[in-house]
C-alpha cells in the first residue's frame, strides 16, 4: 500500500501542475433536466451533466457538458468540451470545440479549432476560425473554415469555403455549389469526385482507396474522440451516482478504506464465486433463470464498481491533500478521482494493477453493504 500511495501521490503532483488553476473555481450543475437560465452569467468554467443539459446564459470560462440530449446556446468564452447522443450547438465558442455524440448539429461561431466525431455531423452557420478534424458516418460542411480541415466518414458533402488544405478518406465525396477551396485537395475514395473549375485553388490528388497513413489519421481521430467519451460516460455516470447517491457512495468509501486489505479479499472472491456459481446454476434445468439473473447481477455489480472506484480514489485524494479528517465526496473529488484513475490507464502494467486493486476494494465495499442489507432484512 505505501508503493501505491507513493504512486498516486506522484500523479496527483501531475494532474495538480497540469489542469488548470480556475478549475477550483469552477461551478457545477447535476441532474435529470439541467439548465443554464438565458439571465445567468458563469464568470468561471461551467461543468453540467443530466439526462437533458440546456444552457442559454453566458460561460466566460470553459464549458463541459455531457447528457442524453445536449442544447448549447450560450456565449462561451473559452473551451466547450461536449458528449451525448444529440448535441446542438447555437452559441458562439471563442476557442476550441471539442464534441462527440450521435447526431451533431452546430450553428454557432467557433474562434478555435474544431474536433468532432459522431454519427451525423451537420456544420452550418458560423465560422471556424480554425483547423477542424471531423469523423463520422455522414459529414456536411456548410459554414467557412480558416484552417485546415481532416476529415474521415462514409459520406462527405462541403458548401462552404474553407481557407487551408483539405484531406478526406470518405466513401462518397460531394462539393456543392457552395464549395470553394483555396489551399489543396487530397482525398481518397473508391472513385473520383466531381470537381468544378474554380472550386479548389491548390493542387488536387486523388488516391483510390486508403493508403496506411491516412487510415492511421482516421484510427487516431476516431481513437481520441473514443477516449473523450469514455471519460466523459465515467465522470457523468460517477458524478450522477456520487452526489445522488451521496449516502450510499459515502458508505463504500468509508467501507472501503477502514479496511482495505480485507475488501480486497472480499472483492476478489466476489469476482470469483457469482460468476461460478450463475454458471453452475445455468448447467442445472430448475437453476437457469436464477443463473440468469446471476450473470445480470454480476454485470451490474461490474460496472457499480468501475463507476464507484474513482469515487473512493478522490475521497482519498481529497482528504490526504485537503488534510481533513473525514472522506468527503464533493464533484471536485469526484473529477479528481476519475482523472487520476483514467491517468493510471496509461501507466503500463503498474497502473492497471492499481486500477485493478482500487475495483476490487470497492466492489468488497459493495458486496459488504449488500451482505448487511441481507442480514438485516431478515
């Protein structure tokens, strides 16, 4: 234990230097409907989840937002980090956008760079004063872009200008009427796209089928925006659960770190036994429904644990260097927690063991409060 809380404390020092100092100054909304009211200003960053997020005020900081449906119509005066499955963006982001869901619409200005990946991609209305890096399944283009552009999806279609270099790796390629490019064209694609005279400036090259780079651009991109979302699903899911569930999370935590060693022992075995014994029950006529269940329950307990185990790590963290004498859950442990507990993902080999032994403690936390539970009913 002292090797691993000589870890942790080495990249808490990390994530400390590295996220920004406003954070601490950030506010945060949670909820089933979440919004930003038209007459509210943020003159910090803003952090909201839900299952429907709506934001119409103003942010002067950084905006993230994650949920079900996301509607952004605030002035944002600096990042916008986005994640659900429909995402509109009306308002004007100063910087960067970085975004991922299944249907994306913006209409909005973007000051910065843009990165996107989603099903359905719509860019229409304001300008992108940067580059833009865009994967999905269908991609239109109908607002100017500054940069330069990437783009990887089964269908492309441009109506704008865009001022640098555009790349495309598409199954169909469309430029439309509106379609100007002034820097050069690649782009790869089973056939030939039509191309007016005038529409690109620069130098057009036609490769037919994807080289290995390009597919490696398109894995990256597509990597990336996996990675975006798969943080932002765990610190949506944490947040919603820890401060919901605040009690309950508090317990586990509590649970977990009085005696550590011992929910270790407990987590492993519970990893072991419900599975073995659903599989046993499913061998078995009378059994099956209850093996069924079993394995459902298992699942379920899986996931409780990988959402709760950031959870338990920020209360650490928290305490050791907020010097407090209680475990305290709060949003900003939470994102302590899910940040430090992503970051051990890219530690090799130690860093999973350590992920490892923080799921196992807390899923012994879990099976504890569930044995209690039993125990009391009865």
């Amino acid at each position: 234990m002292k090797k691993s809380a000589r870890i942790v404390i080495a990249l808490v020092a990390v994530v400390a230097i590295v996220l920004p100092l406003s954070l601490f100054a950030a506010q945060f909304r949670v909820g089933n409907q979440t919004t930003l009211g038209a007459q509210e200003t943020i003159n910090n960053d803003l952090y909201i989840a839900g299952g429907s997020v709506s934001t119409a005020g103003v942010v002067t900081g950084d905006l993230l937002a994650a949920g079900g449906n996301v509607l952004i119509n605030s002035k944002v005066g600096q990042d916008a980090l986005l994640a659900g499955g429909t995402i509109t963006i009306l308002g004007d982001v100063a910087d960067d956008v970085r975004v991922a869901g299944g249907n994306i619409t913006i209409t909005g200005a973007i000051g910065g760079d843009l990165i996107a990946g989603g099903g359905q991609i719509n860019i229409a209305g304001g300008n992108i004063g940067g580059d833009a890096a865009i994967g999905g399944g269908v991609v239109w283009i109908g607002a100017p872009i500054a940069g330069n552009v990437r783009l990887g999806a089964g269908e492309v279609h441009i109506n704008a200008p865009i001022t640098g270099d555009v790349t495309i790796d598409a199954n169909k390629i469309f430029l439309e009427n509106g379609a100007k490019i002034n820097g050069s064209l690649t782009y790869t694609s089973p056939q030939e796209a039509e191309i007016a005279p005038g529409q690109v400036a620069g130098r057009v090259m036609f490769n037919p089928r994807a080289t290995h780079a390009q597919k490696t651009n398109i894995i990256g991109i597509a990597l990336s925006v996996w990675l975006l979302v798969r943080f932002l699903m765990l610190l949506t899911a944490a947040l919603v659960l820890g401060l919901i569930f605040k009690r309950y999370a508090k317990n586990i935590v509590e649970g977990g770190l009085k005696k550590p060693l011992l929910e270790l022992g407990r987590g492993f075995v519970s990893v072991v036994v419900i599975p073995a014994a659903s599989i046993v029950l499913l061998i078995t006529i009378i059994g099956v429904p209850l093996g069924i269940l079993g394995l459902i329950g298992f699942v379920v307990f899986m996931m409780f644990g990988y959402i709760f185990a950031p959870i338990l790590l920020g209360s650490l963290l928290y305490k050791w260097f907020g010097k407090k004498e209680g475990h305290t859950i709060t949003w900003l442990s939470i994102l302590l927690g899910v940040v430090v507990f992503c970051l051990f993902g890219w530690v090799p080999f130690i860093g999973w063991i350590i992920r490892c032994i923080l799921v196992l403690i807390t899923l012994g936390a879990i099976a504890r409060m569930k044995m209690t539970f039993v125990k009391d009913f009865r």
